[in-house]
C-alpha cells in the first residue's frame, strides 16, 4: 500500500498606549480575557489608521515594485519609462558557527550611515521561494534609504551547512551573527539595525531580535507567536482540510494522533516515537494513509520529507518564554483570513507577552481579506504590504 500523507511545511503579517503595565494578578479569568481585548485593541491599527499606513510612501510615487531587482520608473498611465539605479548590491560571505553564510548587502546611495534591515527566510529549502519576501524588500528598502541584507539560508543556495540537520536555532543566530557582523560597516548605523522576516521568517526574526541586542527593531508578517505544536497543529490540519484531504469531522478524529506525533518528535524520546508508531500503524487499519502522520523512520529515510525536518526537529524548542522581556520596536502584520498561522491566537499571546515586559513601542496590522501570502482574497490583487513597512519605518526607525 502506498501512503500518501499531506505534511504542510512551514509556508513562506504607533499607535497612543497607555501608560503602565497591565498586571492581570488577582483578576477572574473572563477579567483577564477583559484586559487583554482592550489591550490588543490599543496596539492595533484601527481601519483609519491601517489605511494612512498603506497609502504610498512618498520615496515610492512614481515607481513600481518587482519581485526581484531594482524598481521600475512609471509615468502617469502606469508606463514603465525606465528602471530604478539608486542603490548598490555587493555580494559578502560571513561566518556563523562554523560556516560561511553567503549574503548580499543592498546599500542607498551616498557615504552617509543608514539603518539596516536584516531579512529572514521562509520555510523550506527552495531557494527562490523562501527568499521571495526578502527579495522583493530589500529594492524597496534600498529605494526608501535603507541597507538591507538578504541571505541564503543556512544549507542552502551558497551558504555551507546541512540543511536536514539544521534548527530554527541555527537562523536565529545566523541572523544575529550577520548584524553584529555588519554593524562594522562603515555605511551601517549600529543603533538603527533591525531583523524582519514573513512566515516561517517572521517567527526567526521575533526571536532573534529578543536574542541579540544588535536588533533594536523588528518586523514579522504571518509569524506565528503561538507554541511549535500548536503552529503546526493548526497549519497541518487547516492545510489537510483546505486541500480536501480530510473533513472537518475526520480532522476531529485524527487530530489526537497528529498532537501525540508532534509531541513526539518534541521529546526527541525514541521510546515516545516507537509507542506513536505503533498507534499510526494500528491507525492505518482504519483510516486512509494520507489522514495520518508518517512515522519517524519513514520520515527519516524518504527524501522528500527533507525539507520539513528541520520545522519537525525544531518542535521541542521553547520560542515564546523570552518574550517575557521583550521590549523593542515590533511592527507585527497578519492576514484577517490566514489558515497557516493562527492569527487571533498570536495577536492575543502578543498582547500578553508585551504586557509581561512592558513594551509600548509595537503595532499589530490586521490586515483584511489577506491569506497566509499577502494576496486580497477577493481581488486576488497583491496587498500592498511593502507600503505599511516603509510607512512604519519612516515613523518609527528613520
């Protein structure tokens, strides 16, 4: 029999504050979910202001992104008259823990320093698509007056490593290391570098920016701020049932053993791996193949579930507790309609969090009718995300 099973892979979203820190001790529950509403909604852009925050910035009139390379000039029809020049691109290898990490460095023009924006990869190891966030940003960001830094990661593209034997860990300090690295630049502003980062990304560049000092800001689109099984649970299941695989009523069923897998791989306990295994391969008597998780030998020996183990391998990891003292500039973008990363859930845990350590300097940007990817569901039309970024910069790093 041939198993067929779908494994969604991690998929490449200032306002007035008031002051104090919320403390929820003593409070009922259904008071403390009280608190928190009316803390998230004085952290997130309201429908006025998210749409001041997208209007075109003014670096931007006159010009028209691409998905890679330089901007183009377009006149009044909407006619390309020619291609944006305005910024330099040198490629530089940087060592990390033992490798060397292959990156380019985008630069405005001038000898003056400028911020500096490090740029994450989305999940995966396609190359060109867990780079196309940082790709199509770091034009843009070179455009509006800011360095960028785009990177193959770790065992991919031109950097050295092994991809299958890396962690979420290993791109949170490949991040960091390259910041420190280039805040010796001569072009580079130390006190203005920030990480930013979609999907997969988003989540690297929150964590590394709570890691490293270097960071003094960060931006994250689509990253989940919930636990690793939690991220993958809700990815995992909403993914099988968008792609008709299982029924909301199936996903009821399975959903136990697809919990007890990934706490599984968590543990990294081979006795916890041979009892789920063994609840799979009972399983299987019943259900079809591709309703289940795969076991981990299967997993481990069939290469084309390479590119998610390191998401697999990374599940025991604790990404959230640090934010406890989290207290840099965050914008945090998601999409009203996104089915891989819980949305409600991540604005509620940063509310939480933010509470904990007292920061007043984040913005959350709900934006509506946005998936996962920054696509209107309606339109079908690219959401104009890169504005909101240039917007919130110019506010609050520039």
């Amino acid at each position: 029999m041939r198993l067929r099973t779908t494994l969604i892979p991690a998929i490449i979203a200032g306002a007035w504050f008031l002051g104090g820190t919320t403390d929820f001790h003593g409070l009922d529950p259904a008071a403390k979910r009280t608190e928190m509403t009316i803390q998230t909604k004085q952290y997130t852009y309201t429908e006025e202001q998210l749409a001041a925050m997208m209007a075109i910035p003014a670096a931007l009139e006159g010009y028209r992104p691409n998905q890679l390379g330089p901007l183009s000039r377009i006149d009044s029809s909407g006619n390309v008259v020619t291609t944006d020049s305005t910024f330099t691109v040198t490629k530089m290898k940087i060592p990390c823990n033992g490798v060397m990490i292959t990156g380019w460095l985008y630069l405005p023009p001038g000898d003056a320093k400028c911020p500096l924006v490090v740029l994450t990869n989305g999940g995966g190891n396609n190359v060109r698509a867990i780079k196309s966030f940082s790709d199509f940003m770091a034009p843009i960001l070179a455009h509006c007056g800011y360095a960028a830094f785009v990177h193959d990661k770790r065992g991919t593209g031109e950097s050295e490593g092994d991809y299958v034997k890396t962690t979420y860990d290993d791109y949170i300090n490949d991040a960091g290391t390259c910041a420190n690295f280039l805040a010796e630049h001569r072009r580079i502003n130390p006190d203005k570098i920030g990480v930013m980062g979609a999907s997969e990304g988003g989540r690297i560049a929150v964590v590394a920016a709570s890691r490293f000092p270097v960071f003094s800001f960060v931006i994250s689109q689509s990253g989940t701020m919930v636990g690793a099984i939690d991220d993958r649970m809700n990815a995992q299941i909403n993914g099988m049932i968008d792609q008709g695989t299982i029924t909301d009523s199936i996903a009821d069923l399975v959903r136990p053993v697809w919990r007890r897998s990934f706490e599984a791989w968590a543990s990294r306990d081979p006795e916890k791996h041979s009892r789920i295994d063994l609840e799979i391969e009972e399983m299987r008597k019943v259900y079809p193949g591709n309703y289940l998780p795969f076991k981990k030998r299967e997993m481990d020996s069939i290469p084309d579930f390479a590119v998610i183990l390191p998401t697999w391998n990374s599940l025991g990891n604790d990404y959230m507790t640090g934010m406890n003292h989290f207290r840099k500039k965050w914008l945090a973008i998601y999409g009203a309609e996104d089915r891989v990363v819980p949305t409600d859930e991540s604005v509620r845990n940063i509310s939480h969090y933010m509470s904990l350590s007292g920061n007043k300097s984040y913005n959350i940007a709900i934006i509506p009718r946005m998936w996962h990817v920054p696509v209107d569901s309606e339109t079908k039309r690219r959401v104009k995300f890169d504005y909101l970024i240039i917007n919130w910069l110019d506010q609050n790093v520039r």
